[in-house]
C-alpha cells in the first residue's frame, strides 16, 4: 500500500484516541513529516475528517450531492418524498459530510419540471435556483449549488443558466439525461449548449429513471428497482453517446459537460464505440472531428462506480484528469467515495488530491 492510501482524521476528532490511531498509521505508512494536522491546533469540530494526500491537506469536493426546494416543487404540487433532501436545517447533512471526509458539496436538483409550461417553469426555476444560493450564502465554505434550468424551453433555459451564474453565484448547470423523450443531442437544445459553453460552466447530467410508458421501462420494472439500477446509467450512456455522435460535442467543443454515475456504462464499453462506425460505415453518416472514445477524454465523470478495479477501468479510459468525487447525498449508495479514490491501485499522489478535489475545485470555481 502506498502512503496516500490512508487518510487521517483531525486531531480534534476523539483526541487522544484518533491521534494515537493516527501516529501509528504515520509510523506504518512513512511519512517523512508529520501531517498537517498534527501540528495544527486542535479547533476542527468534532469528526470533521480531513483528508491527507502524502502529508499534505487534499481539499474534497463532492460534485453529485442532491437536494430539494419545497418551495418550488409547492408549485407543481409536489411535496418532498425524501426529508434528507431539504437543506432548511444542513446539520445532519454536515455531519455526514464532516464523518466522510466532503469538505464542498456541489448540490444539484434532478429536474421533475421538464413538463412545466413555460411560465411556471420560470417561477419555479427563479424560486429555486434563488433559495440554492441562499443555501450556499449560509454555508459558504461547505456549499456551491448548479443552478437548475428549464431545459424543455431551451432558451429560456439559457438565460437561467445565465441569471443563475451571474445574479446568484451558481457554478454551473444541472439537467436530466433526457428531456420529455428528446435527446440532449437534439439541435432544439443548442441555445442551451452555446450558453454553457460561452459562459465556461461546468454542466452535470444526471439520469432521471426510465419511465414505465415506454418499452423499455416495462422491461425494467420487477425485482431489484432495475429502472435505477442499470436504468439511470443506460440512460447516461445513451445521452453521451448522443452528444458525441451526433456531432453536438464537435459543435460546442468548449462544453464541460460531467457525467453521473462514472458515464454509465460507456467507458466500460467504449472500444465498441470506434469499431461500429469502422464495421458499419454506411451506420456514420455524419463525420466526427475525432475517434467516438476519445471524447470521452474531454468529458467529465464522476468516480460513483464503486469499486477500486471499476475506477482504475474509468481512468485508463478518460484520464484521471476527468474524474472527479461524486457520492449520489443522500441516497446511501456509498459513505466511501474518499476512501475508495484512494485505494484504487495505479494512481499518483497528484492523481488523487485532483480526483478528490482539485479538478472539481477549478471546473465549479472554489477556492482551494
Ligand atoms: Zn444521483
């Protein structure tokens, strides 16, 4: 094992204890100089886990940490099914993050308005994207939130996008894999792409489970909830590959675009991406500026793939430039996502303080 794959605790997380703990795991790992946190005083609250990359404090940033707006679901008359969601009171949601090791979560809202009539969806896109930037002014070191848009009126969604950087501090956008059936890639959509792209913000697509109506939601209903379980990854699969084939990638080449959920299924099938247009040419009629997979290599992913062997596959095939930390909050799919950044094998120091951190620090604007 090497160094980094440890991780420390604060020293004011059950002083005496934590800290012998953590001597030992000094002696054993072979720092060449105590970590940070051993000189520092002991003023960190209480089981705030801070996260050590050789020696040195790695700032972690949580980029798929979900949440709820009441006040903007009242207008659709919908209530808020999951209270881990609300964000009124953050305590419990600060107290996971502290005992995780998450020093910034980037909070985002999958979108249940894409069926929202044009003026409704403003009202309740103002009403949420304002109370997401009261929640970050609360808590500033600790949140940034992606503003939402109404992505079913494209250009109305692109001032969103706009209002919500410029007027309320959001660092970028948070959409569905799909809109009311369309794909992503569809030109209806390119307002939206341009916006993002001119403005530079990163934008997070997470996939909203694939409704019963269609085949291949009836397909997924049954045991094991298999409309999330390899529905919402199919569904990001489905989106990118969209985007890269139909040329929209090419067209918006400056778009940061990440992926929910480590891109679904395509990194780790991406080779078959290249050989069908090789296979089946007359399948690709419309000519790529590069081959399918190395998009992949400009797109951003987040590491919720669960296992060590999973995330060294998704590196080898983006680049551990294009990862970066997302722990599905508060949806209890994993409580490991530092934990697991560090002991994925083939990885340099540098690699993971960026995965944990670093390159989501500079795509969302936090200050590292
Ligand atoms: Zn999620």
């Amino acid at each position: 094992m090497t160094r980094s794959e440890f991780v420390e605790d604060t020293a004011g997380s059950v002083a005496g204890i934590a800290f012998v703990g953590c001597g030992l795991l000094t002696a054993t790992t072979g720092y060449a100089q105590a970590p940070a946190y051993a000189q520092a005083p002991a003023v960190a609250p209480a089981r705030r886990r801070a996260v050590v990359v050789n020696g040195q404090r790695a700032k972690t940033v949580d980029v798929h940490a979900h949440c709820s707006v009441p006040e903007a679901m009242a207008l659709l008359g919908l209530k808020v099914a999951t209270p881990t969601l609300l964000m009124a009171q953050p305590a419990d949601r600060l107290r996971a993050m502290d005992e995780q090791g998450i020093d910034v979560e980037a909070l985002s809202i999958n979108p249940y308005w894409y069926k929202a009539e044009r003026d409704v969806a403003k009202e309740l896109i103002r009403i949420q994207n304002e109370k997401l930037a009261e929640v970050c002014a609360a808590n500033p070191e600790r949140f940034v939130a992606f503003a939402s848009v109404a992505l079913q009126h494209p250009d109305l969604a692109a001032e969103q996008l706009e209002e919500g950087v410029k007027k309320y501090g959001l660092r970028g956008a948070g959409v569905g894999g799909s809109v009311n059936g369309l794909e992503l890639a569809d030109p209806k959509f390119h307002p939206f792409w341009a916006k993002a792209e001119q403005l530079g913000v990163l934008v997070f697509i997470h996939p909203q489970a694939t409704g019963a109506p269609t085949e291949l939601g009836s397909r997924l209903k049954g045991n094991g909830g298999l409309d999330n379980v390899i529905g919402n990854p199919l569904e990001t699969t489905i989106a990118l590959s969209h985007l890269i084939f139909e040329g929209t990638l090419d067209q918006f080449p400056g778009l940061k675009i990440c992926a929910a959920h480590g891109g679904g299924y395509l990194p780790s099938y991406a080779g078959r991406s290249d050989a069908g247009c090789v296979t089946f040419p007359d399948r690709c009629t419309k000519p790529l500026r590069k081959k399918p997979t190395e998009y992949l290599r400009q797109l951003y992913f987040d590491s919720l793939v669960f296992t060590p062997e999973a995330l060294r596959h998704l590196v080898a095939e983006t680049g551990s430039s294009q990862i970066v930390m997302g722990t599905d909050y508060p949806f209890p799919w994993t409580k490991t996502s530092v934990d697991h950044i560090l002991s994925t094998p083939g990885l340099t120091d540098a690699e993971r303080a960026a995965m944990l951190g670093g390159t989501a620090a500079k795509l969302l604007g936090i200050k590292e």
